[in-house]
C-alpha cells in the first residue's frame, strides 16, 4: 500500500495548518496511507482524525529524533512531505526511504530532495497556501478541502456538554506565550463590560494563565474561567459550537478556523500580511489604525515591546471587537466526528 508521510514538528497551530495538505494527499490518493508526524504535546488534538493513517510523535529531542529515524525507515514513502524549514525535520525526511521529497527551498537541505517550494512570509500569502505550495510544487492541484479540517470525538464533546448547552456563547483566549502579542487587558475588560448578557462567555488558556484570566471572569455576568480547564480535544469541542471565537494571533484562531467558527482575531506586534490570520467565514481581524513604522517588530512576538511604548496594543479600537456582535448571523450547525466530510 502507498504511503506518504507529513512531517511538521513545530507548533500547535502550525500543525493544524498542515492538516489542508494531508487532506489534499487523501482526496487525491485515496487509496494511500496517509501518515503525519507532530509534537508530541500536538499529538491529543489530532488523535483519531479521520485523514490520519498513523500518527508519529517526537518530543524534540535528538534521542527522540534517532528514535522516529528508526521506526521509519523501515518502511517505503510514496512521498515524504516536510512541511518546515528546519535543519532536523529536512535530514529525517531525506533519511527516509521514498520515491519523492518535497519541502521549501529554504530548508537548508532542500537541494538535497525532488521538488522544492518557495517560501515566502510578508506578501499576504496565507500559511495555508505556503503548504499548499509543496502539493504544486510536486505537481499536485494545491485546492484547499472544505471546511471543517478538525473533527473532535464525541467522548470530547461529552465531556463538555454542559457548556455547550448555554447557548449562544462566545470563547475568549486573551493569553500568548509572546506577551507583545497580546492585547491590555483593560481592552478585553472594556469590551466584556459591552458584552450583551445574553451571551456566556468562557475564558480559556494555560493553567498557568487561569489567574490573570479572573478579572475578565468578573468583567461579565456569564463569564466562566476555564483556564487550564480542558484538553486539547476538549477544548476543540468548544470551540465547535461557539458563536464566536475572540483571541490573539495564536493557535486557538487557527483551531477555530479548522473548524469553520467565525473568529475575531487581534493582531499587536505582528501584522495578518504574515499569513496567520483566521479562515472562517464571517471572521474579523483588529489591529491598530496607526501607521508605526515600528511594526511588525518581528516575525514572532516579543517579550517586551522593544521601544517601551506598545502603541500597536494600546491603540487597538474597542468598536472593532464590539462589531461582530452587532450583526452576528446564526452559526451554521456544527459537523460532529461520527459524521465527518470528506476531503474533497
């Protein structure tokens, strides 16, 4: 039987963005095996996903890295897919045994495989796309499947049904691991004080981040901390039938776009021209209306803004949050994991 094999070992939201390529591999080989490898701490939110042949996990570690090495060579690839731009991720994938390889031309062992995509961040190119590319780049029609891309199981939704029961409701995940990424929270605290209360609200984030999220919670009559409270799949579930889905330039937008949920995403110190923005129909973005020289300030966020003043945080318009809920329609009945659509 054939088989391909995705390799994209970075972030959460990075591999939920490879999820179009291997739905793109299944409709058009829909014999094959289509096998992907992820974070080890990516791998719950991915479990049992009706695209996925097999799921690898690596931690990151170079004991870890000569252990996939091992259990993969075994085996013969159709294609080899390295959907990253990274020195590791290309020698595992070239290492393979396979009949194509496909990554970007800015891995530093590109010349080294078949096809080679370019990779390009700054022009508006949404990531998707940029994955999309290694399909074109090998020949392939780089068509983006239909949403949506995710399919939490049921025993997920289970296990969060008595939220999903208080109808409508919106998710909010104000944190990021970049703190230049997020917007003040006196911003998310004026726009909960403008919250309609009919809408519950659920707060969520790293246990870590339960704490800071605790204001917010007494910001609305309906508000609910859930930091730290769910699992990846869990929180997917969540987010299946959530009005709106409010965050930063994060994970949770990319999660919400692959499960086809409006999103109001708010961009800081990065900008949406990097690809990162959300997918779904009927979703915003916010940033300020300022024209800063200073932003973007980088790639990712940072720790600190580097001049002190923060201007792209603190010139975000409260308005821009608050319209959505203005003119929201009705969210389209969310697909459930016993029924999921095909890639096509």
């Amino acid at each position: 039987m054939a088989r391909h094999l995705v390799i994209q070992p970075a972030f959460l939201g990075d591999a939920v963005l490879a999820l179009p390529l291997i739905g793109r591999l299944k409709t058009l080989f829909p014999s094959a095996e289509v096998h992907a490898l992820v974070r080890t701490d990516v791998a719950p939110l991915l479990e049992g996903h009706p695209w996925i042949s097999r799921l690898w996990t690596w931690d990151k570690t170079w004991r870890g890295w000569l252990t996939l090495l091992h259990q993969l060579r075994p085996h013969h690839w159709e294609g080899v897919w390295v959907v990253q731009r990274f020195f590791r991720s290309g020698l595992l994938g070239r290492l393979l045994p396979a009949s194509l390889y496909v990554t970007y031309d800015k891995n530093p062992l590109s010349w080294l495989y078949t096809r080679r995509a370019p990779h390009r961040i700054g022009d508006g190119t949404h990531e998707v796309d940029r994955v999309l590319a290694l399909a074109a780049a090998a020949g392939l029609t780089p068509e983006r499947p239909p949403l949506p891309w995710l399919f939490p199981p049921e025993t997920a939704r289970q296990k969060v049904a008595r939220w999903i029961e208080r109808q409508p409701y919106l998710i909010l995940a104000p944190t990021s691991r970049w703190p230049t990424k997020e917007a003040p929270f006196r911003l998310w605290e004026a726009f909960l004080h403008n919250v309609p209360p009919s809408y519950t609200i659920y707060l969520t984030g790293l246990p870590s981040d339960r704490p800071r999220l605790e204001p917010l919670a007494r910001a609305h009559p309906a508000a609910h901390n859930l930091g730290g409270a769910l699992t990846l799949p869990e929180l997917a579930a969540l987010v299946q039938s959530a009005t709106r889905v409010y965050t930063v330039d994060s994970a949770l937008t990319h999660i919400a776009s692959a499960l086809g949920r409006p999103t109001t995403t708010v961009f800081c110190s990065t900008v949406p021209a990097f690809g990162f923005g959300p997918l779904a129909p009927h979703s915003t973005l916010v940033e300020t209306p300022r024209p800063l020289s200073c932003r973007p300030c980088g790639l990712h966020g940072k720790t600190a803004c580097p001049l002190g003043h923060f201007a792209c945080g603190h010139s975000l318009p409260l308005q821009d949050l608050i319209a959505p809920l203005l003119t929201e329609a009705p969210p389209p009945a969310a697909h459930t994991a016993a029924d999921p659509p095909p890639p096509t």
